[in-house]
C-alpha cells in the first residue's frame, strides 16, 4: 500500500502546510491592524533642538552639474568636514536629512558606486583631522539649512533639550509627541533642572553598565502610550504668534510683485463716479450742518454714542430737502455716503431709512413702458425702410438680448458673436457686456443672448460685414434718441392704451415689471426642414403672476405607405417615421503653433474631431497642397460615430531648419456618400525648426587659451569670445573637466543679460560679442596638458563649451571640439658662479687684484637684482637698499656693477676689486627681485 498511500500523503500534507500559512497570514494581518507602527527616523527632541536654536548662514555655493541628489548630500557632508578639519580634533554633530545619505556616513560604506569615493573621502578627512562625528536625522521641513536654497528667511529659535536616547519615531508619530511635550506642564525627563530624583528612585545599586542617573534610554517603552493618550484627551492651550506673512512659495511672489502698485478700497467697491457723487452730496450736507453750528467731524468721533444724534440731524436734513423739492436721491446718497466713511452706522441709521421708506411710498418710482413684439416688429421695418439698418440692429438686440441702452451703445463688434462667424455652428447670438452694472453685486462677466431667428436675421444684416474693432452705433446717443422719435412719432404712437403716465423711449426696449395678460402662440413661423421641433401646448394664455410649462421635443416625420396587392381585398400597410439631419463636426481648436523647435527634435500637437450631429460622418484632412515631409498626422481620415470624438495627432521633426505655415481642410460628408465632402472647418498649421551655431573664437586665429609659461603666484589673464551664428538667444557655460584646473582657474562671465544679449545673433552688424576674461594663478608648479597622459592620449581637451537653449532651458549638442588649455606654471631660478664665494688669494699690500663671478638666469622669467652688505643686515631696513651709482663698496673692495635685470637664459657678469692694506673678511649677499 505504500504506493498508493505516497501521493495522497503529500497532498494532506500540502492541505496543512497551506492553512498554517494562512493561519499565519491572518495573525500577522490582525496583529498589524491592532499595533500602531511608531518606529522611524525622527527624534522629537532633536526637532525641537533644532526649532530652538538659533541659526546663521555658513559656507553657500552652487553644483555646475547635475548629479545625483544622495551624492550631493553626501558631498555636503564632506564638505563640512573638510572646512572643520583646520580647528579639529574635536567631537562634532551633524545634522542630515537624507536617509541615504545618513547611514552611509554613519557606517561608513555604501553598496552604491556614486557614494563609495565620497564616503572614503569622509573618513580619510575624518582620520586626519581627528573629526569624531556623530550623525543624526532632521526632516527637511525642519532643516534650517534647507531655507536658503529654496530663498525663505532662517527660522527664528522657538526648550527641550534632553531625551536624545528616546527611539526614533515616524514622521506622525514624531509631530504628536512634540506637540504633547509642549502642551504637557512639566516633563521631568526631559527638563535636570526640575530635579530628576523627585521623580525616579533606584533600588539597585550604582551598575556601570547602565551609565549615571539620568543617562541612557528612558521612555523608551512609554512613546506609543505617550502619543496614545495624547490622542485620547490630552488638553493645552495654545498661544498664536503673529508676525508680518511672508510669501510661502513663487506663485506667492508673483502675485506679490503684481500687486506692488495695487492699493485695495476701503468699504464697499463703488464706481468712481458714484464715489464722486456721493462726496459732493456729503459734502453739501456738511455744509448745512455748519450752518446750524454743528460740527460734522464731532458727531463722527463717537460714532456708535452719538449715532442717535447724527440719525436726528439727517432726518431733519432729509424733511429739508423733501420741502424743497430735491429729488430722493440726494437724500439717499447721503446715507451711504456716511455708512461708507464710518462703517460701524451702517446698522445704527434705521431712523434715516426709515424717512426715506416714507419718501419713496410717496413717490413710488415709475418703470418704463414695456415695447410690445408688434411695436418692435414696427420699428425695425421702418428704419430698414429708411435706410437705418444700424438703428434696426440695435433694436433688435437689446430688445432680444434685454441689454441696457448704454450697453449696446459703447459695445463693439468685436464683443458680439453671430453665427456667421463661427460658419453657423451655432444658432443664437451673444454680446459680451464690457462693464455690466450688477458686475459687483452678480458675476463680473455677463454676456446677452439672442436666439429669436427673425431677430438674428436683422443683427446680421446690421453688423455681420463691419470690422471687429468698429463700434455697434458708432454715432452719438442724441442722434439714436432722435431717430427713435421720429420713428415712434410716424407709427402715432407715443403711449400705449393701457399706459398713459408714460410714453414709450429707449428704456422701454429693456423695461421693469410689466403687469398685463400675454397671449403666446408656439406654433411655427415657416415650413421646419431640418431637426424638425414639437412644441405643446401650441397655445396658451398667461394671466398676471402666472406661470405655465412648455413643452420642446424633438418631431418626427410621420407616413403610411399603402401597398396594394393583387387578389387581396385589404391593402397592406407600413407606417415610417424619420428625423432629418445633416452631418456636423467641431474641432477644439483652429490653430496648432509648434513655436519653434530644435533640429532633429520631436514635438507632437493634436486636434480633437467631435461628431455634434445625430448621424455618423465621415470625414477627411486634405491640405492645400501637399503635407511637408516634417510632418506626420495620423489619422487623416475615418468615420465619427454619433457623439464620438476622435483625436488627430499632428508630429512635427526636421532634420534641416525650415518654417512651415499651411492649412488643413476638415472635408466631412454623410458615411452613405449621398452627398459631397463639403468644407467645415480650416486649421492652421505653423512649426520652425533651427540650428544653434555657437563657436569659440580666440584672439590671434589661436584654436584655445595658451598662457605659457606662468610664474608660481603670480596672476595672468586671456581672453576669449562666443560667437552666435544661429537665429536666435542661446545661454552657455564654460566646463572645466579637471578639478585641480577648477581650482586655479577663474572666468567671468559678466551679467546673465548681457551674456544672452551679447550672443544674440545679428544680422545687420559684423560685431563680435565682449570677450570674456579667464584668469589662473597657480600655486604650485604645474603643467598642463600633463606630459604623461598627453603622451599616452595625444589630447588636450581640458575646457568644454556647453551650450543651452534659452528660451526652454534644453542643453544643445554643438559640434564646436574642446577648448585646448596650454599651462606650465614654474618657479625662477638662478646660478652663482662660483658658488662659494670669491678668494683673491695672497695679494700683496699696495697693490690691486680682480675677480668675476656670473649670475646665470636658468628660468624663463625676466628678473632684477643688487648686492648689498650683509654683515649690516641687522641694522635693519635701510642695509638693504640698492647701492648708488651702481656700484657697492665695502672696505678695500669694490663691485661693479652692483645691480642690474638679468633676463631669462642670460648671465649677469660682476667685477671685484680690491687693495689690501689690511687683512680683512667681508661677506656680500646677493639679492634677486
């Protein structure tokens, strides 16, 4: 049996293992649901070390490559070390908010490559300088020297200062045990100074092993309870601080730099024509009140005590001007005039209100006169007639649109849209209202509709072929006025039967309440031969007040076909019903620009083709002549299902510079082919390719920067320009590929707008840009290019040109070659001969005796030099200037000459006499400059 007992073994014990891991799964799962994860990288004491202290700028510079960000945090650190290894040895902190950057200096070694040679460097200045760092975490929104890079001031210091040894939290977890340390009284732990033996006692005896009272991990068991019961009810209070707001990021600085020159109203936004009114109005009441001596300005200074006063004074001003006969308006303006200066009345003048109520049920003002369709109808037939086809325009629309009369009279054709111009896609017209009234009371931009289609038809006719920037009426308001009352005078018609307290005037195209029962038929105009509309009731009657519901849906066509068979005595039947419609298409835009883009680059711009109609349709893109090989345009052509929308994506690269302007028609016919592709929409297509040609140019047809021979320390500057032959503004910069270069190497580059404008390219001047001057001083002898690796590569390419894009910012392959640098930094030298000095040898008392010795200058610099006596060198200063006459006598012994240049590869030659009449030791030092 244990054959067949084998399988079914491992099959129960597959069943069990399986459950167990499920099983496992489920615990593992509940577990987590019930423990909250606390553990991070944040110390909430360290957070708040760094909140408190006080901080200053230190060393700041900038990376001339993009590297990446873990590396150059890495660097940063490096960097630090490096500038305390002059002071070290010595114990140090470091504060880094990279996790990566973080425990690769901490354990000193990393998995990675780019960090590997940073991390050695750090313990090789850490070794030498006898650096012992300790590393800790701060998250970046707390790093104060994440401040600088991103242009925010340093936060000001804001008191724990122990608890370093409490376990790393979460970044949640990290900001509620700051603000429960905060909030909590007294944290004994965390403050010696509240004596930490009050509140911990030790039975055991002092053990090394756990360090002095206070020292070590504390708490460490207690966080989670911590941010727990800080969670379920721990209670503070928390006390704002205010200061001046600062902008938060760059979109905050823009808005800040556009509203340099803005200064805000104060009360509420009135126009200034009313301001100025009511300032003439309050004015003229101040002026009543000096003359019943009552100080205006006196009844404002307590405004809320003497509001009881002030209410008396404008009620007695308003019955003035009732009894004079002023209109109710100068009343009125009054009153907001001084809710407006002092804002606090304007709830306390309810008794000067309360006048003006009573004015107005007095004399309740009076709406204009509605115009009747008939009457409209009228006057627009009359004025076509007349020849006035604008004054029929204008009729029409504000009658149609409800529009105020100034509003039609300063619109422009610009403002209004007909359907004419969007090649009628559209049925209604609309005008943009430029400044509506209500615009502070309702929405700031208002336009008007029109889509009553005989009223369109007359607007068209009126403004449909003027230009855009023409205005609507383009004469006076008087002459307008005019005419509306020679047309209403030859309809005889000056007031309406029902209305006889008011005549008719251009406030009654767009009139208030107009109480009186309207008879409205739906029924339709003409014969409806597309998108055929049923409209229910087709009559109906509207009392004053009455609202009723019309009903709009789309008509069918309806039929029977009768079918009349042989032999059959009942004809059969078949009913058919259609809708009419004719292929529509609309495009979201009419304009695809590329702007202008490198050679060789790929840009992509598309166009989306929507089907608005209730049949399919088929459309194409053909263009006026041919598509240019740079572009691609998938697809040109297919079928739009109903409310389909399809995507056209039009790709443009060229491998040459060109410009390119065409047209694309957008052909549209019905998927059946019963009719012809017909024109619906043109869309414009424009792209620019171009080159950027950017080269070097040095002085003398040089191919790069040779400085020669240099003299250790000293500074020697070249010169060199950028010349831009391409069609537009590059940026570039100058690479200096080795960092011992870098370090004795300076170029100045000159202000960023005058470097772009200087490499403008233009064509009208033969002007070469400014040059840019390189400095180097080296400190130490050197060479460049190095003999051993120009030897083993044959190349000197030390300086690159890169060269950036201006208007994108995109770095650009130029085929301008490396700039070759030439340097050989040396130190002088010189040779005495003879070098140990000069013996005469016995000479005989009385007589004369010469020697020579030679400088010889073995360097390649130009040097001056003099010999003085240097048994004198301690009388100090003044032993050592040049001796007069070019000659030094000392003693019995003359040299000539005693000074001198020596230029490079030459020898000096200098003569010394003497006559002994004692015997004597001299000592002469030589002395180059």
């Amino acid at each position: 049996m244990a054959p067949f007992a084998s399988p079914w073994c491992k099959r129960v014990l597959d069943c069990i293992l399986q459950l167990w891991k499920y099983a496992l799964r489920r615990d593992s799962h509940v577990a987590s649901s019930v423990k909250i994860n606390v553990s991070g990288l944040e110390n909430p004491i360290l957070n708040d070390i760094v909140l408190s202290s006080a901080w200053i700028e230190g060393d700041a510079w900038h990376w001339r490559c993009p590297v990446h960000i873990n590396i150059l945090e890495s660097a940063a650190v490096l960097r630090l070390l490096r500038s305390l290894a002059f002071s070290g040895p010595k114990r140090i902190v470091v504060l880094v908010d990279s996790s990566v950057a973080l425990c690769s200096a901490a354990k000193g070694r990393s998995p990675s490559r780019g960090l590997t040679p940073v991390i050695r460097k750090m313990a090789a200045v850490c070794l030498l300088a006898g650096l012992c760092p300790a590393f800790h975490f701060v998250p970046t929104r707390l790093n104060p020297a994440d401040c600088p890079t991103r242009d925010y001031p340093l936060p000001p210091p804001a008191q724990v200062y122990e608890g370093l040894a409490a376990p790393k939290l979460r970044r949640w977890a990290a900001n509620w045990a700051r603000l429960l340390l905060l909030l909590t009284p007294h944290v004994p732990g965390f403050r010696p100074h509240l004596g930490w033996r009050n509140f911990h006692r030790y039975c055991l005896d002092f053990d090394q092993t756990l360090g002095f009272p206070g020292e070590g991990p504390f708490l460490v068991k207690g966080w989670f309870f911590v941010v727990w019961g800080l969670t379920w009810g721990i209670v503070g209070s928390v006390v704002p601080s205010h200061g001046a707001l600062q902008p938060r990021n760059k979109a905050d600085e823009t808005r800040m730099r556009s509203r340099a020159a803005v200064v805000l109203q104060e009360g509420r936004p009135v126009e200034t024509a009313t301001r100025k009114r009511r300032e003439k109005l309050l004015s003229d009441f101040v002026s009543w009140l000096s003359g019943i001596d009552v100080p205006f300005d006196s009844l404002l200074s307590d405004s809320l005590v003497n509001a009881h006063v002030l209410n008396e004074y404008l009620v007695q001003y308003g019955r003035s001007l009732f009894e004079a006969g002023w209109p109710y308006s100068h009343y009125s303006e009054v009153i907001n005039a001084i809710a407006a200066k002092e804002p606090l009345l304007r709830r306390s003048l309810q008794p000067s209100w309360d006048l003006a109520f009573s004015w107005m049920r007095e004399e309740p003002h009076v709406n204009h006169v509605a115009m009747p369709w008939q009457l409209l109808l009228a006057a627009i037939a009359i004025s076509l007639v007349w020849g006035w086809p604008r004054v029929a325009g204008i009729l029409a629309l504000t009658w149609g649109g409800l529009l105020r009369i100034g509003e039609a009279f300063t619109a422009k054709r610009s403002d209004l849209l007909l359907p004419g111009d969007v090649n009628h896609t559209c049925d209604f017209a609309l005008l943009s209202v430029g400044e509506p009234k209500t615009r502070y009371k309702a929405a700031r931009h208002q336009s008007a509709k029109i889509d009553q289609p005989d009223l369109l038809r007359v607007i068209s006719l009126a403004f449909g072929a003027m230009g855009f920037p023409q205005k609507l009426w383009p004469q006076s308001s008087a002459t307008f006025r005019n005419r509306f009352d020679m047309i209403m005078k030859r309809l005889e018609i000056s007031h309406l039967p029902f209305e006889k307290a008011r005549k008719l005037d251009l406030g009654s195209l767009r009139a208030g309440k107009w109480e009186a029962p309207v008879s409205v038929n739906t029924c339709a105009l003409g014969v409806i031969t597309e998108f055929p509309f049923l409209v229910e009731p087709s009559e109906l009657e509207l009392e004053v007040g009455e609202t009723k519901e019309l009903k709009v849906k789309e008509g069918t066509y309806n039929d029977t076909i009768v079918a009349k068979i042989a032999d059959n005595p009942e004809p059969v039947e078949f009913a058919i019903a259609a809708i009419g419609a004719l292929p529509k298409v609309t495009v979201d835009t009419t304009e695809l620009d590329f702007d202008r883009i490198l050679v060789k680059q790929r840009m992509s711009n598309g166009v989306k083709v929507a089907n608005v109609s209730a049949v399919p349709v088929k459309w194409r893109l053909e263009a006026a002549n041919s598509v240019p090989e740079a572009f691609e345009i998938d697809p040109m052509e297919g079928i739009l299902a109903v409310a389909e929308e399809k995507h056209v994506i039009v790709a443009f690269r060229s491998e040459t510079p060109c410009t390119h302007k065409f047209g694309l028609s957008l052909q549209i016919s019905d998927t059946e082919g019963l009719r012809k592709f017909e024109k619906a929409d043109e869309i414009q297509v424009m792209a620019e390719a171009f080159v950027v040609d950017v080269v070097p140019e040095f002085p003398n047809d040089a191919v790069g920067l040779d400085f020669g021979d240099v003299r250790v320390g000293a500074s020697v500057e070249q010169t060199f320009s950028v010349a831009n032959n391409g069609k537009y503004p590059v940026n570039f910069d100058i690479k200096i590929r080795r960092r011992a270069i870098q370090e004795i190497m300076k170029i100045d580059y000159g202000a960023p707008s005058e470097v772009s404008e200087s490499l403008i390219a233009d064509r009208n001047s033969c002007m070469l840009p400014e040059c840019i001057p390189v400095s180097v001083v080296a400190p130490v002898a050197m060479q460049c290019p190095e003999p051993k690796r120009f030897a083993r590569t044959g190349k000197n390419e030390e300086l690159e040109l890169l060269v950036y894009e201006a208007k994108t910012g995109e770095r650009v392959q130029v085929d301008a070659p490396l700039i070759p640098l030439t340097l050989r930094a040396v130190h002088n030298s010189f040779n005495l001969t003879p070098p140990r000095g000069l013996s005469f040898g016995p000479v005989k008392i009385g007589e004369s005796n010469t020697r020579e010795f030679e400088i010889y200058n073995d360097g390649p610099f130009k040097f001056d030099w003099f010999i003085f006596n240097a048994t004198q060198m301690q009388a100090g200063a003044d032993a050592m200037k040049k001796p007069e006459k070019g000659e030094l006598v000392v003693g019995d012994f003359k040299i000539v000459p005693a000074e001198g240049p020596c230029y490079c590869y030459c020898y000096c030659y200098c003569y010394c006499y003497c006559c002994y009449y004692y015997y004597y030791y001299y000592y002469c030092h030589f002395h180059p400059s």
